[in-house]
C-alpha cells in the first residue's frame, strides 16, 4: 500500500472515532438531562469505547509519521 494512502487512511479512521468520543459525549449528556439513565449508561460505555479506539489511534498515526521521517531521512544520507 502506498504510504500516503495509508496515511490518509490513519488520519480518516483517527477523525471517525474522534466524531464517536462527540457523539457519545452528547448523547449521555442528552439521556441523563431526559433522565433516562439506563441510556446514559450505555452512551457511556460507548464513549469509554471510542476514546480509547482513538486514542490508539492517534498513537499509530504517530508512529507510522515517526517511521516514514526516519526513512526518508535514511534514503538523505545514501544519496
């Protein structure tokens, strides 16, 4: 796979779960002002969920841009 595809793919997959930590944010706070907690709850769960997909996320992101310096500047010093 192509490595700036692959980074764009990191990026979208970063921002996706990013969108879910929002989403399950709102959604709790939306259930508990409605008072129905048993929605809240699972929102939460949720939440917990997506913001440790992202956060994963954002570490391999960060990664994979570590290694593709590293070896760009490999390929400086051959020349």
């Amino acid at each position: 796979m192509n490595s700036k595809i692959q980074h764009k793919t990191f990026i979208f997959l970063e921002r996706l779960w990013l969108v879910g930590v929002i989403l399950g944010i709102v959604l709790v706070v939306y259930f508990l002002i409605i008072k129905d907690n048993d929605s809240a709850l699972f929102f939460f769960g949720f939440f917990i969920l997506a913001s440790l997909i992202y956060l994963m996320r954002k570490r391999q992101r960060k990664k994979h841009e570590a290694f593709l310096k590293q070896k760009e500047e490999e390929e400086q010093k051959k020349k």
